[in-house]
C-alpha cells in the first residue's frame, strides 16, 4: 500500500489546499471587518451568495468569460458589501449600539440576502456555464483540475494585491490603525466613516471572489452563503484579530476537511470538525496566530 | 486662540463638566491639572469632536469648530490621548504616516525628517512595531505622530502617566521645546507640579468644575493647590 497511499494523502492534501484557498477568502474578508468593528459579520456569506449570483448571470447572459466573470463578481462583492454597512450597521455604529446589535444585524441581513435570491430566483439549483477546461493536470501520481489551479491561482494574486494594497496605500495603512485602535484612528484626522465603508468594500471584494469561485466548484442555491460558516471557524481558528491567521485557519481546514471526508464521509466530518475547532479553542484560546482575545475585548 | 466657554458635558445621567470656561491664547502653554476623574479627558475629547457638549461653545480663533473630530484635525488642532495610544502593530514610520493622513506627501516627508531629528530613537526604530517601544518611546511616538499634521494647537493628556521620573522629565522639556518652535500647548495632567511649572497660565479642575485659575506660579504658590495637589510640600522645588 505504501506508494499509492501516500499519492492519495498528498492528492488529498492539494485538494485541500485548493478548497481552503477559497475559504482563506471568506476568512480574511470576515476578519478585516471583524478587526475593525469587532462583531462577526455573517453577512459577508450574503454577499458572497448574491456575489455569486451576479457572477452567474454575467456569464450566463453576458456571455462574459472566465476574467471578466471573476471580476464583475468580486466587483459586484465589494458594491454590495458597501450597500449592506451604509443600510444596516452605519445607524447602529453611529447610535453607538452595543456590540451583540451588530451581530444580530448581521445575521439578519445574511437570511435576508438569501431570501432576496429565493423570491427572484427560488429555490432552484443553477450550474455556472462552463468557463474553464474540466481537464485535469497529472503531476507525478497527484492530478489537480484546471478548477483546482484557478482557486489557488485566485486566491493568490487576491491575497497579493490585498498585502500590498494594506501594505503601501493610504487607506489600507489607514484600515490596519483603524484595525486597533478605531478612536484614535479618528483622532490622526481620518473620516471614520469612511475607513469603515473601505473596509467593507474590500471584505465585499473577497467575498465576491470567493462567491464566483464556490459557484463554479459547486452548484448555486440561495444558501450558499452558509459557507461563511467556514471563514468564520477558520478565522476563529487563526486567532481572532489576526489576517494571516485567518487564511493560515482557513487552509488548515480546507485539508483537515478533505482528508476527514475521505476517510469517514461528508455526513459525519462537518461534527467531528466542529469537535476538533472546541478543543483546539481549548488548549489553544488565542488561535494560531497568538492575538489574545482580551485585547479585542 | 482657543476659547472655551459655557461647557457642559455630560454621559447619559453624569454630568462630566459643569460651565467650564478656559482661554488659550496662541503661542502659550496652557495646563489643566486635576485628579483622576475631574473630567481633563472629557475637556480635550470635548475640544477635539470626540464627544458632543450639551451646550456652550469651542471657538478657534472666535470661529466655531466643527463638531466631527477629523475635521478638527484639519482645523489644525491635534490631540496626544492618554495612555498614548500608538497603533502597536503599525511601524513606527506607519505610524508617523497616520498622523499626517491629511497631509500632502511633500509636506509630510519634511515633517518627518523633522520629526525623527527630534527623536533619534525613532528613526533607529522606524520599521519596528510601535507595541515593542517601551512607554516612553511610546510617548515619544504618540508625540511625534502629533506634530506630524503640523498643529497649530496640540493637546497632551497626561503625557507623563506611567512614566520613570526621567523620562517624564524629558517629556516636560520636549513639551517646551515644540512650544518655543510655535505651536501652542494644552496640557492635561495629574503630576501638577511639573504642569504648573512649565504652564503660562494653569486652570485646576475639580469634579467637572474649574475651581481656581492663574499663572502656574501663582497656582503653585495657592496653598490649596498645594495641599491637593503637590503634597503639601514646598512648592519651590
Ligand atoms: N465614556 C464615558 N461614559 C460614561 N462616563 C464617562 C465616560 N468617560 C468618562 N466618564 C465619566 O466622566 C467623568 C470624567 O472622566 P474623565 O474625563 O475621563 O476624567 P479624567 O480624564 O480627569 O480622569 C468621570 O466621572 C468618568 O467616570
Ligand atoms: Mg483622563
């Protein structure tokens, strides 16, 4: 068994990475909000469904390939990231509401934007038009779809525009202040208001791209903004508050997933996942990347 | 010139500050000593918008001023808040960049070559996270990224919290050296003696109250104030 086991191992572990590539989105969009306004926003998973919607029909009546599918999708992300922080938490935010409204909304907008798809579109299943080759790529005895490469290729040049763009720019210098200290961000002269709405419009950029991206590797339904779900244990697994703990999380779970399904099916690894995330929480309260949750409070 | 007058502030049902009323004339350095709870903070977060007084007025040079706080800022008054506040894992130099966030780029590189000849330490340290600096590199920092908008008014809140006495010392001397290079100074504090002796003119602040004003040797002299707030001893020291 020796050889082949192991090319199934490492052909698992890359189809883990591919999958947690795409949840590493949904993470660090879910914790830039989160660094900033300290809830979980589980509206991002709205976002990332009706961004996955647009992302369709812009592919499916636009006749729109592969790029521009990506890009309108990410774009459409980011706009309606915007619309939800302007309708939903900007009123709570300047009310100076408790932190549990916020989270409330949140989660209410999430079951609102899903309703929003199933009165326009019902509860059907959609298939995304065909927009990259089904081949797949042999490498040695591992083999990994073209799908498989767009997601990690993605991901990538997503996280690298990201680094660089929080990194070098002013508004993205200006989000990361914000990200520990909001008031004091205010004091250096910089419209809150506005570094807020940033920020939701970048989260709302990865939760488009990671929509387009769940999309096509799945079939589109209106829940399919549940996968916030996974950006939200990956995030709580890299440790709240931090970014590159969020994707570190969400590649961690991606193949800690896949390998689980493997080996004991998808109907019993959703529990055992959930049961592996509270005893790392456990023994390890501060996640992977050591930001302790008293800091955050 | 800064004027105060009629402030009342308050917190839902606590009333933070009753009718304060303080004058800053440009160039001077202007201390507000008190103890903790008197409302020092509530009186600089009044003035820079963070908080909305139930009435009364914030002039700057007999204009109002806007009430959102970064617009404050670009009015030309910045604060240093207490517990000095660094963006702990933001460089140094990142740092430095928020406090000229309104700043043009030319303007902001020339503050802040200016800044780091004040503070050489800075520059040593300027891709290090500021949550590494010790405190007083911290407050250093805090002050530097203050000038970096350059203010034509700067609000300390006790810059001396938590400091070595050696330090504190060279944060009263820098004080009086960004006064001499033009920009007027409120200053906040609870270490009385050393804002009394660096204050052109001092206001004590009790319970939300301005109980008593004068020059800050006038006020070190006040045998009340030195029985509240330097110990009861001497005051020549
Ligand atoms: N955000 C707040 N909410 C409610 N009460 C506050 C708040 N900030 C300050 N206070 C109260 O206002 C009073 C003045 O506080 P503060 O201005 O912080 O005083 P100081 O800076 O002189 O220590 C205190 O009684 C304090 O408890
Ligand atoms: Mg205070």
């Amino acid at each position: 068994m020796g050889d082949s086991f192991w090319s199934v191992v490492v052909q698992q572990i890359v189809n883990g990475v591919s999958l947690g590539a795409v949840y590493a989105l949904i993470a660090v969009g879910f914790a830039l909000v989160f660094n900033v306004l300290k809830f979980s926003n589980f509206s991002h998973g709205g976002v990332l469904a009706i961004s996955a919607y647009v992302g369709y029909f812009a592919a499916l009546k636009l006749h729109l390939s592969l790029i521009p599918v990506l890009l309108v999708g990410t774009l459409a992300g980011g706009l309606i990231a915007c619309g939800v922080e302007f309708v939903a938490f900007r009123s709570i935010r300047k009310k100076r509401g408790q932190l549990v409204y916020f989270f409330v909304t949140s989660v209410t907008m999430l079951m609102l934007l899903e309703q929003v798809l199933v009165i326009f579109f019902g509860a059907s299943f959609f298939t995304y038009p065909r927009l990259i080759s089904l081949t797949t790529l042999t490498i040695g005895q591992v083999s990994i779809s073209v799908l498989y490469v767009l997601m990690m290729v993605a991901s990538a040049i997503a996280f690298g525009v990201l680094a660089w763009a929080l990194r070098f720019t002013r508004v993205g210098i200006a989000i990361r202040a914000a990200s520990n200290d909001l008031i004091t961000t205010n004091l250096m002269g910089v419209n809150v208001d506005f570094i807020v709405l940033a920020t939701f419009f970048v989260s709302g950029l990865l939760a488009g791209l990671s929509g387009v991206l769940l999309g096509m590797s799945y079939t589109l339904y209106p829940q399919i903004g549940q996968l916030v779900v996974k950006g939200f244990i990956a995030s709580v697994l890299g440790g709240l508050g931090s970014l590159v703990g969020a994707a570190l999380g969400a590649l961690a779970l991606g193949v800690v997933e896949v390998l689980l399904i493997s080996v004991m099916g998808s109907g019993l690894s959703p529990a055992v996942i959930f049961a592996m995330m509270v005893i790392f929480l456990l023994v390890r309260p501060q996640g992977f990347a050591g930001v302790s949750f008293q800091e955050k409070a | 010139m800064l004027e105060v007058k009629n402030l009342q502030v308050a917190y839902g049902r606590i009333q933070a500050l009753h009718d304060v009323a303080l004058t800053v004339p440009g160039g001077k350095i202007i201390s507000v000593i008190g103890s903790n709870g008197a409302g020092k903070t509530t009186l600089l977060n009044t003035i820079s918008g963070l908080v909305r007084p139930r009435d009364g007025q914030v002039l700057l040079d007999g204009k109002a001023l806007p009430s959102a706080a970064h617009l404050t800022v670009a009015a030309g008054i910045v604060q240093v808040p207490e517990g000095r506040k660094v963006f702990s894992s933001l460089s140094v130099d990142e740092n430095l960049t928020m406090g000229a966030y309104l700043t043009k780029r030319g303007d902001s590189n020339r503050t802040r070559q200016q800044v780091y000849e004040m503070f050489p330490i800075l520059k040593q340290r300027s891709g290090q996270a500021a949550g590494t600096l010790s405190g007083g590199e911290q407050q250093m920092l805090a002050i530097g990224r203050g000038l970096m908008s350059s203010p034509k008014i700067m609000l300390l809140d006790e810059p001396s919290l938590g400091l070595a006495p050696k330090i504190v010392t060279q944060v009263f001397d820098l004080i009086e050296r960004i006064n001499r290079s033009g920009v007027t100074i409120v200053l906040v504090e609870q270490n009385a003696r050393k804002a009394l002796a660096v204050a052109d003119y001092a206001y004590v602040l009790e319970n939300g109250r301005i109980v008593l004003e004068g020059t800050g040797a006038e006020l070190a002299r006040n045998p009340k104030v030195e029985a509240a707030y330097l110990g009861g001893q001497a005051s020549g020291a």
